[in-house]
C-alpha cells in the first residue's frame, strides 16, 4: 500500500527518480550526444537518445512512445522535447495518444531523426567518429561539433533512399493537423472529429479510432491533459517533477497500469489470454475533474527534484 507515494527504497518510485534524473542530466549535457537508432526505440529508449544534437535513423529504426497502451503516459520528458523538434502539436498529440510507430522516413521527416545511415555502415561509422575524436587528434579538432557533422554527413545518404514525404506522417499532415493540433479543446471533440472525416481521410479517422478505443482511457485523458499543461511548463525540470507525480499516483493498486502490464507484458503469451480490463473502461466515463485534482494537482509524500548533473561540464575535461 505504500506504492504510490514517491518514497525512497521503493522501487516503484526509486526507478522513475533515477531513471527522470538520467534524462535531466543528458539533457544538460554539454558533451555531444549522438544516437543511433537501429532497431527498436520506445519509451525509455527515447528518453535516453532524444535530448542529444545528433539522432541517426537507419532501414530497421522503429520509434514510439506506446505508453497509453499499458495503462501509462509518454514520459522522460519526451513531450516536453517533442514539441520543439517537430513541425506541428497535431503530429506530438497523434504519436502520444496512439502509440503509432516511426519508420526512417517518418523520422527524417519529422526531424525526430537528423540524419539517415545504412545499417551496415555504422560500424564504419562509429570507428570514423572514433578516430576523428581521439584525444591523439585533438589540435586538428577546430570544433567538436563541425567535425562530428562531417563525419555523419559523409555516411548519410542522400534523400531519394529514405524520402520523407513519402512518410505516414507526411502523407497525412493536413489531417493531424486538422483533428489533434488543437490541445485546449476536450478530447471527446478529437474523436468526434476523427468520427467525421469522410472521403481520403475516412480510413484514417477509422483506424485511429480503433487504436485509441484499445488504450486506456485514464491514460489518453493523462497524456492529453499533460500535452495542453506541456505548453506553459517554464523547463524540463518542472515538467519532469510533474510526469513523476503522475508516475506515482499510477504505481498505485488498482491503476490502469497494473492492468495494462498483465494484458501486454505478463499474459502476452498466453494461449488464452484476457485483454485489459481498463477502469473505466469508457473515456466518457473518465472525468476530466478527477484526472486534474486527483492525478495532476494532488501531491505525493516524496517529490521529484533535479539535481547538479553529474556528467562532465566540460568535454575536454571528460576525454581525459
């Protein structure tokens, strides 16, 4: 019955502590920073790679924030810094509330990812950015960050192999735009709008009504009440403080969370198995009060504080 309530030695609450100061500390980092997205990229992986300057998306680059579909919401920060990479809120709210999963071109077009790499190139890759930053070569070195961009735009490739306007994200732009930019208005009008989309659209508004009907409706409720906060929230600080207590208050029994692990994770493999029971099982039986008072403005025993980054303040002191 403790969980729930931030406290220190638990580790329902140790894992989120430590796990939002990583995100604040990389995120404060002055060293160059440079992801390799090659394979899966969800949630945790997101928030450990999204804070740095240089995000590099291959053929096999799988990216979402699925977290509304275990009884959760985006965290580590991901819709603080979301919002400030990508052209549009229509595109953050979609991926946020749906889940939905990036390829290379959704990425490069998003700008998500900065550049687009051949998955066997890497390892040249990597040995290039090595040689190219070892201490040895340091006086030739000008500017760190001009001769890592010179080593990433010598392995990208060009354009026309990882078009981005042929991205799912490119392709329906105007309609994200259209039904999810627009975060003050209730959620119920989202669906309703999504319910109305006729001709092109028709097939994009079904299908996103049937994946949001299979996410918890607290959680959507959560994610959307934190994307319209999101805007005035003064740094990432504040925001990540905010995404622990929620974390808590869903550490809690009986949450959504707990059902949403069951259904996804425990019993995924089951012959048999149950989908998530959500309670309430209804959005329209989520009030929008409750999500307020009870999950945003209601404090915990312990809340989050950052602290001094313990990463090098100074790159030439951390290549010693």
């Amino acid at each position: 019955q403790q969980h729930g309530l931030g406290r220190s030695g638990l580790i329902s609450a140790d894992f989120f502590r430590h796990e939002y100061h990583i995100n604040y500390a990389l995120a404060h980092s002055p060293i160059p920073q440079i992801a390799l997205w090659d394979g899966l990229v969800f949630g945790g992986g997101v928030g450990v790679s999204l804070y740095g300057k240089y995000r590099v998306a291959t053929e096999h680059s799988l990216w979402a924030m699925p977290e509304t579909m275990i009884g959760f919401f985006p965290d580590v920060g991901a819709l603080y810094q979301m919002p400030k990479i990508m052209p549009s809120m229509g595109m953050v709210s979609y991926l946020a509330l749906t889940g939905h999963r990036l390829t290379a071109p959704d990425l490069m077009y998003s700008g998500l990812a900065t550049h687009y790499v051949n998955s066997d190139d890497l390892e040249s890759l990597t040995e290039a950015l090595e040689l190219t930053l070892a201490p040895q070569n340091s006086q030739r070195i000008s500017s760190v960050e001009t001769a890592i961009e010179e080593v990433l735009d010598s392995f990208s490739r060009p354009p026309r192999e990882c078009p981005p306007e042929e991205s799912f994200l490119a392709k329906h732009n105007q309609v994200l735009h259209q039904t999810f930019d627009n975060v003050d208005q209730p959620l119920e009008e989202v669906l309703a709008s999504l319910r109305q989309l006729e001709n092109d659209n028709a097939d994009f508004g079904s299908q996103t009504l049937e994946t949001l009907e299979q996410m918890s409706p607290t959680s959507l409720k959560i994610t959307w009440e934190l994307l319209r906060l999101g805007r005035s929230i003064p740094g990432l600080e504040q925001h990540l403080a905010l995404e622990y207590r929620l974390s808590q208050h869903l550490m809690k029994p009986g949450s959504d969370f707990h059902e949403g692990i069951r259904a996804t994770l425990l019993d995924s493999k089951k012959k048999n198995k149950k989908p998530a029971q959500w309670n309430p099982p209804k959005l329209s039986q989520v009030s929008n009060q409750h999500i307020e008072q009870y999950y945003f403005a209601q404090p915990i025993t312990e809340e989050w504080m950052a602290f001094p980054s313990p990463i090098f303040t100074n790159y030439e002191e951390s290549r010693l």
